[in-house]
C-alpha cells in the first residue's frame, strides 16, 4: 500500500511493467490516499487479495510470463 501510494505521489514517473499492474490492481480495491483516514480496512482488503492463489498467477497472466 504504501508503495502503490509512492507510486501516485511520483506520477508521472513510471516504474516497471509488473509493479505498474500490480499498482493497478491494488488502486482496484484500495483508493489513492487524498487526506488523512484509518487504513485498517484498506490494510485487510490488500491481504485478502493478496492471500488468493490467483493473485500472482494473474499478473504473470498478464505480463505473458513468470515474475
């Protein structure tokens, strides 16, 4: 979380091709920080996506090839 929140901080830097998809996914479940907020759910909503057997197998999916 607190990379993906790096990552909109430096746009419009880009970083590489799997982190960029993997930021995507994560922006899916969990918005971009604007102000102050209580991030437990936010926190428990990444590990759960995070704890699925398709997690990785789906951004390798997507790149085309293993991480």
């Amino acid at each position: 979380m607190c990379a993906a929140q790096a990552a909109d901080l430096l746009s419009p830097l880009k970083t590489s091709e799997a982190l960029q998809i993997l930021h995507q996914r994560i922006r899916s479940y969990v918005p971009k920080m604007e102000k102050d907020r209580v991030i437990s759910e936010d926190i428990a909503s990444i590990v759960r996506i995070m704890e699925t057997a398709s997690f990785l197998r789906d951004i390798e999916s997507e790149l085309g090839h293993p991480l």
